[in-house]
C-alpha cells in the first residue's frame, strides 16, 4: 500500500498543510465554495519540539530543579 | 459497466442496524433522554421521559487503557452482574459501566475501586490523562508515553476521583514523539522529543542517499529528507556526482522522523524530554476553540518516576486552581491573564521556542460565524 512500504506517513501531505499550501482564502472560496466571514486567527508557532545547546538545555534544567525542590515530598 | 448510481447508496441497509445490539432499556428510551444528575464525579443519572433511568459509572483506565484479556472479562462481569449488560469504551479512554439503579451504580464503584481502578473523571476534575502507545507498537516514540502517564495518574488521582476539584475540566494528552498522536488539543499536552537535532556518520549516511546526484535531477527525493516535517534536511549534488546531506539546525524540531527511515541518523536520547504546551481545547464554551501552545519547550524525561514531569504539571494546575475562575479552563484563563503574566509568575524563560502566541480572530467553528 502506498506509504505503507516503511511504515511512515508524509505528514507534509495533510489537510491542514493543503490549506496552508493553497491558501486559506483560495480553499475556502474557490475549492469549498463559501464566504468566510472572519479571517482565520493569526497565531505564532504552534508546533510542538526544540533544539537546544548545551547552555539553553542547563537553563532549562535549574528552573525544573527549581520546582522539583519546591514540590519534594508532595510528588 | 457502467458507474452505478450514487442515489441507490440512500437505500442500502447497513447489515447489522446499531440498534441490536443495545440493551432493552436504552432501545426503549432512544431518543426520550430529557435531563441528567450527577452523583459525584463519578456518576451520571440519565432520566428518560418514560420515567426510567440509567446511570452510568466512569472508570480511569491504565495508561494508552491496556489491558489483559482477564481484566476485561472481570469488568464485562461486573456489567453482566451489576449492570444492564454493557459497558463502553470513551474515547478518551475511560471506561463506562451502565446499571439501572443507583444503588447498582453505587456497588459498581465499590467493586471496581477495589478492583484498584479510580472512578471519577466529571465535572471539575481530571478527565482522562490520554497517552499515545510509543514503544509498545510504535517506531518513533521518543520517550515512553504510557509511563508518564502512569506517574501523572499517580501523583493526580484525587483531581480525577474529584477529592480535588478544580477551576474547570482538564484534560491532559501524553505523546512519545512530536506526531503527537496522543493528543494535542487538550489543557495541558506533553510532547516527547530529542532536544537537539541529529547527527549522522557521513559515510554510513550514503546507505539512505542516492548513489547519484542525477536521481536528484530527476526529480527524485530521498526518503530521509522527504519525510521531514520541516524541510530541515537538504540532500544536494556535488561536483563529483555523489549527493550530500545537511541538516539545518535551525529549522530542526528534533522530531526523530529521519531517524525512523534511515539508521545511520542519530540521536542522543540522553538529551530527551517533553515540551509543554498548555491552553488546548476543541469546546465552544468561554473563548472558543483554542490551539495549544508550547510554553516550556524541554522537560527532561527521567524514568521511572519523571519526578520533573510531574513537579512542572502539578506546579501548572496548583497556579491554574489558585487563580482561575469558577468553569474557566486553562485556555480561557490564560487568555484572560495573558501568558507574560503566566511566564512571569511561574519564572518561565522565554526564547525563541516558547513566545507569547499573538492571537486575532476566533479559531475553530466560531470563525465560520458572525458575532451578534
């Protein structure tokens, strides 16, 4: 079955990424056929991850030691 | 032969009507529900306009709700013997345990608590604590899911059994890996991920590279750069014909995806652990539908007991309960008081990965409506 060969899906190739690619306003009114009377919210970076350096990764660190110390004996 | 007639798809009967199956009480009283009470946080009587009831017993589950062939039997038992014969698996993963009588209902939640699983999970309380499979069936997990979730439901059961109750509905998603199959809409998510981007052994590497920078020109792309959600992996020619490969650490997001085609890409997991996003929600009450968004981008995942998962999520919900009004869930209050001033009480960092969202205009169903 295609992209099934390696058990990996192209997630480049959903819905969402399809509106994204074909544009919110071309989707909706060309491709659905609907006036949508708000435009979709604007929003920053949604997804979920980072690459940190060894600095940002210690930062990060001593502030979640900073709340284990805080909560030791409730958790 | 020609097509056939997409009207003659109105007639067919589904083989079996979902009806059949369903015990007498609910086939008497489809359609006749009328209002519903709560006996605690843990059951929900449903009263038909025929004058009968139903209640129904919400029971927690395992974590990624796995279980042996011999519980289930005990709990199809318990539906058998206490019940009106069924139970239904939420898919939330709970499970929901139908009788017909409140005394029932109240020897079903007696039976299965010593059984040892919490009933509870209505109201203001902890819903469900979702998690995706990872290692079991999975070949991206990066860190195990089912395990935090465990250590989660450990150090949070009263929030669940309601001997805690909160501002609002929480629901809480575990994922092993940033597909974020576990969820990624709720209060509070988790999201496993590697912390750092790969590295690769530059020989080794050709083993997932075309032999030839002309399958380049011909249009073809590497499976390892394909499946990239970012594009952050570039394959290109070189002058000698070979096809190099360079990953751009600016756009990595540490997903693990290459690794999963293509063995010769690495990681550390020593560097592992969980992003935090918070302020999730697909409900059309308080400010709508609401995105999730990363406020802590690195938690390190630290078996058996992730003491600093739990420490993060409980210090979350403890600033969430001091501060939030009555039915607002984490998304509408941290719009209410901005996530600077989250950032702020909690003395969480900002960078690059975790700025504040700026929202305009409604997400979800509401921005296909006009406000009065």
């Amino acid at each position: 079955m295609n992209g099934l060969e390696t058990g990996v899906s192209k997630h480049k190739d959903r819905i969402g990424d399809f509106i994204m690619k074909v544009g919110f306003k071309k989707y909706t009114e060309e491709i659905l056929g609907v006036k949508v009377p708000y435009k979709p919210s604007l929003h920053g970076r949604l997804g979920a991850g980072a690459v940190l350096d060894d600095g940002e990764r210690r930062m990060w660190l001593d502030w979640v030691n900073n709340i284990v110390k805080e909560y030791e004996g409730r958790i | 032969m020609s097509a056939p007639n997409p009207a003659e798809r109105l007639k067919k009967v589904l083989p079996v009507p979902y009806t059949k199956f369903l015990p007498d009480i609910l086939k008497r009283n489809l359609g006749r529900w009328v209002d519903r009470k709560f006996h605690g946080y843990g059951i929900i009587e449903h009263i038909s306009e025929t004058g009968e009831r139903v209640f129904t017993v919400k029971v927690g589950t395992p974590p990624n709700f796995r279980f042996a062939t011999s519980t289930l039997r005990e709990f199809a038992k318990v539906a058998d013997e206490l019940g009106v014969g069924a139970l239904r698996f939420t898919r939330n993963g709970n499970i929901e345990i139908l009788a017909d009588s409140l005394d029932k209902a109240l020897k079903i939640r007696e039976v299965v608590e010593k059984m040892g699983y919490p009933v509870g999970g209505w109201g203001p309380t902890i819903w469900s604590i979702n998690s995706c499979t990872a290692f079991l069936t999975c070949t991206t997990a990066v860190v195990d899911a089912p395990s935090i979730t465990k250590a989660l439901y450990d150090a949070l059961k009263p929030y669940f059994t309601g001997e805690i109750t909160l501002p609002a509905k929480l629901r809480i998603n575990v994922s092993g890996c940033p597909s974020s199959c576990g969820g990624l809409t709720s209060d509070i998510n988790l999201v496993g991920h590697y912390g750092d981007a790969p590295t690769y052994d530059p020989e080794r590497i050709k083993l997932c590279l075309p032999k030839s920078a002309k399958a380049l020109e011909a249009g073809h792309v590497p499976e390892v750069a394909e499946v990239c959600p970012t594009n952050a992996i570039k394959v290109y020619g070189k002058q000698d014909g070979s096809v190099g490969l360079d990953i751009i650490r600016s756009k990595c997001i540490a997903c693990g995806r290459c690794r999963d085609v293509c063995d010769w890409i690495d990681f550390d997991s020593s560097k592992a652990g969980v992003a935090v996003l918070l302020g999730g929600k697909a409900s059309n009450t308080g400010r709508g539908p609401l995105p999730s968004v990363q406020v802590i981008p690195w938690v390190p995942a630290v078996p058996p007991e992730y003491r600093e998962i739990v420490a993060v999520v409980k210090k979350i919900i403890d600033e969430w309960r001091r501060d939030a009004k009555q039915g607002e869930r984490i998304g509408d209050w941290l719009m209410r008081i901005g996530y600077e001033e989250f950032y702020r009480r909690l003395n969480i960092p900002v960078t690059k990965w975790n700025q504040p969202p700026r929202f305009g205009g409604e997400f979800g169903i509401r921005q296909f409506f006009q406000t009065a």
